[in-house]
C-alpha cells in the first residue's frame, strides 16, 4: 500500500493508520488548526471537482423567438389576396405570386411546401 495517494491529507493517513502513527500529545492546538485548514482546503477542492462534475445546465432561450404563424389577421389576409400572396404555415413568410386557392406551394424563405392561398387560408380558419 502506497502511503504517498497525494489527495489524502498526511493527517488523514496518521489517523487512519496508514502513516506512522501520530502521538496524541501531537495534537497541540496549532496542529488541530493545521488539521482544520487542512480539511477546509480539502473541502473547497471537492467542490470544485463536484462543480466541474456536474453538468451545466441548458440555457433557457428567452421568449423572443418569433412564434410560428399559424393564424392571420383579416387585415393581413385581404392585403395578401390583393397582391395574389399567400402564407407559409411552417415559417409563417407571405409568399407572391399565390394564388387564393394555392395549397402546400413551396415557400420561397423556408422551401417547406406550406404555403396557402388566402382562400384557403379562410376555409381552413386561419383567419382570426
Ligand atoms: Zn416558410
């Protein structure tokens, strides 16, 4: 058995025997205050380890992500249907050149084929 495991303080080892054995009249107050610091210095490396052993937690994204669209206002949807445009319902992008009754047209910012036609919109109850 090797009496030199660097991380158990000497103390430790001479009191659990596996150092030569310490005289109780050793233990004068400054060697108990050695002792203790000993331990206090012990303590503050375990933490550190159990902090690096620990994993980070995630990182909560704040609520400033635009929602996804999934509902359109009238307004939105009469101004769409003007100029022929129409919604992507995966990112939420207005689409041109769509007609009022377009279904799953590719969407020309996010290339999901979830665009819809302003009718189509309506007949779905998108409109709120
Ligand atoms: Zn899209």
């Amino acid at each position: 058995m090797n009496d030199h495991t660097p991380e158990v303080p000497l103390f430790m080892r001479k009191l659990s025997g596996s150092a030569p054995s310490v005289n109780k009249t050793d233990l004068t107050p400054l060697a108990v205050a050695s002792m203790i610091k000993e331990c206090d210095e012990l303590i503050a490396k375990l933490e550190t380890w159990k902090a690096k052993a620990e994993p980070t937690p995630p990182v909560t994204q704040p609520a400033t992500v635009t929602p996804k669209r999934w509902t359109f206002t009238l307004a939105e949807i009469e101004e769409a249907a003007e100029d022929s445009c129409g919604f992507c319902l995966a990112c939420g992008a207005i689409n041109s050149c769509c007609e009022p009754d377009a279904r799953r047209y590719p969407c020309e910012s996010c290339e999901a084929k979830r665009v819809y036609g302003t009718d189509e919109l309506a007949m779905m109850g998108r409109i709120v």
